[in-house]
C-alpha cells in the first residue's frame, strides 16, 4: 500500500499538534512532532550547561543526541524520557536559537525524513512542507491570531500542570514567530501548495472536520 503523508505547519500555538494528534488516530497516521525534538535537543544543551548561544557549541554535541519518539507520543532523549521537561519555560525559551542552527536542523530532518519512509505519517513543524516533505501529499498551514494562540497555550500548560504567564506566553509567541520567520536556513513559510486555515474563530473539531476533509479529498 501506498505510505501517505500529510504536512502541518504554522507558527507556534496554532494548534498544529493537538490538530495533528486527533487527525492521526481518526486515520490511523503515525503523528511526529518534530517541535519536540527540536524541544528535545535544547533540554539537552541546557542539561549539559552548553551556551544555548553558542551555535560551534551546540552542534558540537550532535552525536551525542539520539532523539526517539514513541508511538505513545512520549520523548526520549538518549533514553531518558523528557516528554515533560520539552514543555518548560527554560527549554521554551532557547528553542528559536537552537533549532535554527544548520547542522542541527541538518541531523533532525535527516531523522524525520527516515520516519516518513517508514510509516503513513503526518508530520508537525515550521519547515515540513517547504523542506522536510517537499513532495507531501497533503499541505496545511495552520493560523490564528498572537491573543487566540496565547489563551489556548496557556490554557494547556495549566491542564498540564506547568506553570505559566500569560503575559509571558504572549511575548514569547511573538518573539519565536519573529525568529522562526526570520532564520536564514528552512525559515517558517507557507509552502506556495500548501492550503491556508486560519483557526481563531474554530473549535478543535471544527479545525478537525476541516483538515480531515482537506485530506480526504486530495487522497482518494
Ligand atoms: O512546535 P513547537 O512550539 O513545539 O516548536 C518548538 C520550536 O522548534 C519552535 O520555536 C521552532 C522550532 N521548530 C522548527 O524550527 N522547525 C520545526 N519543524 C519544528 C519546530
């Protein structure tokens, strides 16, 4: 049978994962979310005290990364189960800087792409559709506005039990939107096929029910 994938990206908190995890278990899909393992590279420079600012550091430790995720959807950092720690403020913080580093993006799509060969996936991101995937079958760039990403961001941290700001959120969406547009290597873009979906005024089944849709009828 034919493996399909299907391409989410957007800027931060626009849902992409929540969407994309219900969306795999109604198709039977494998979900990887390549944010987490960006997430999961940066818990281990900041564990290791390694400058998250100092890119000739950072990639340096590339062979010593081995990143898995499990079918469960839980992290793993050279076996050592992050899936929690990823989504702390510290990490939250130096993801934009580390994950914009060329040899790391290099060594993680490498890793995404052999996902991809393996399974029917759909897959999460910045880049997935313009540089991971750029043959997806299916592309979808998921909006809404800084303030609806902010609340529902928040929202999910304190379910979570993380702590949390607001505030604090807000800022950061807009500081990584900024950084995650502007880098010079696999920048946040619209693939030019992919199919734009501004989410601010939908429900999660709303967003849901649309990209099943999207999907349905370009694999027939
Ligand atoms: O989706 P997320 O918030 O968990 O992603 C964390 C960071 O990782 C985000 O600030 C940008 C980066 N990222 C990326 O550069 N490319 C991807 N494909 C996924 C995430």
């Amino acid at each position: 049978m034919k493996l399909i994938s299907v391409a989410i990206d957007g800027p931060s908190a626009a849902g992409k994962s929540t969407i994309a995890k219900i969306v795999a278990t109604k198709l039977s899909l494998t979900y990887i979310d390549t944010g987490a393992m960006y997430r999961a590279f940066t818990w281990y420079v900041l564990e290791k005290n390694i400058d998250p600012n100092n890119e000739v550091d950072c990639t340096s430790v590339i062979p010593n990364v081995h990143i898995h995720l499990n079918k469960d959807g839980k992290v793993f950092c050279n076996k050592i189960d992050v899936t929690k720690e990823i989504r702390g403020l510290e990490v939250t913080k130096h993801v934009s800087a580390v994950s914009s580093y060329r040899a790391i993006r290099l060594a993680l799509v490498e890793l995404q792409r052999e996902m991809a060969k393996k399974d029917s996936v759909i897959m999460d991101g910045r880049d997935i559709g313009t540089y991971v995937l750029p043959s997806a079958d299916v592309k979808i760039f998921l909006v809404a506005s800084v303030e609806t990403r902010a609340i529902r961001r928040y929202k999910e941290n304190i379910e979570k039990g993380i702590e949390c700001d607001l505030e604090f959120i807000k800022k950061d969406i807009e500081r990584r939107d900024k950084f995650d547009s502007s880098r010079s290597f696999a920048p946040l873009k619209q693939a030019e096929d992919a199919i734009l979906l501004d989410t601010s005024d939908l429900n999660i089944e709303q967003v849901v029910e649309r990209v099943i849709a999207i999907i349905e009828k370009k694999v027939k």
